[in-house]
C-alpha cells in the first residue's frame, strides 16, 4: 500500500512540476508561416505568380486571418509597448476590410499585369521602413516593371511586414 501511495505521488508531483514548467516557458516568438526569406524574394514570388496567372499564390503571398489578427493587428504599436488588445468584432471588422481590399487589388493585379513577362528592376518604399512591437514595416512598396519592349511601368501596392528575418505582404491595398 505504501509503495502504491509513493508512486501515485510521485506521478503527481512529476506531473505539477512539468505543468508548472509548461506555465512558465518562454511563449513561442511570432512568425509568419510560408513566407519569404528576402523581399526580393518575396517580390519574386509576386513577379512569377502575376505572369502565371496564379491568384492562389498571389492569396498566399500576404498574411492570412491567423497572421493579422495575431500579429500585425495587436502589434501595431510602438516597440517596447504592449501590444494592442481589440475586441473579437473589431477584429474581424478590420480583417474583413484589409482582407477584402486585398482581394479587389489582386483581381486588378491580374487583369493589368497577369500573363504579361516583365522583371522588377527597382523596389522603393514611399512611405519607409518602421519598427513596431511585433514586426518592422517596409511600408507602400512602389515596384519599377520593363516588359521585353523596354515600356516602363510603376507599380504602387501595399506593406511588407518581416518577423524574424520573414516576409509577406501585409495587403496589397496602397495605405
């Protein structure tokens, strides 16, 4: 009875301890899943996925519900200060308009530049790069495009968010 008794708390106090460790471990540091490891990279991607025709990698190519909601929504505030707390229907309201724009955008994205072979020979940030709490923002990117015939074209979309040396667009949507 008595090795029975030790045993059973044993396996409690085993099972307090790793609770209490899983309690006070670290939270996993934010990042953004199926991103880009440059923006040149990610610029790329959005290069080949307008000349494909490819809406589905273009969707994949900014952050989803998950991302802004987790990251870019509540971490929009200064470094150093604690993220920003939102109600569930501020939250949705604000994806449903960042996420709708961007759908809009990337229909217009496709009909004006899908199917069309140009390279990127420029990226500029009209509005700069800025350090918030959760990410830094490389802010309305402006993209220099040449077709084959040598026609220039300025292409004006949204920011790029980068966490932890990663990068998607936040929108397409020109802020």
């Amino acid at each position: 009875m008595r090795q029975r008794l030790a045993a059973i708390v044993f396996v409690v106090l085993a099972l307090a301890i790793v609770g209490g460790a899983l309690t006070h471990a670290k939270p996993r540091a934010p990042r953004l899943g199926n991103a880009a490891p440059s923006i040149d990279s990610l610029v790329e991607d959005l290069r080949l996925a307008l000349i494909k025709n490819d809406k589905s990698t273009l969707r994949t190519l900014r952050v989803n519900q998950d991302e802004y909601l987790g990251l870019i929504l509540p971490g929009s505030v200064d470094p150093g200060q604690k993220p920003a707390e939102w109600s569930e229907q501020a939250q949705q309201y604000f994806w449903g308009i960042l996420n709708g724009k961007s759908a809009y955008v990337e229909a217009y994205l496709i009909a004006t530049y899908g199917g069309h072979p140009f390279r990127v020979t420029d990226v500029h940030y009209v509005k700069g790069i800025k350090e918030y709490a959760l990410y830094k923002a490389y802010k309305q990117l402006e993209l220099t495009l040449e077709d084959d015939a040598g026609k220039v074209d300025h292409l004006r979309i949204g920011s790029v968010a980068e966490v932890n040396g990663r990068y998607k667009f936040i929108s397409y949507v020109r802020d």
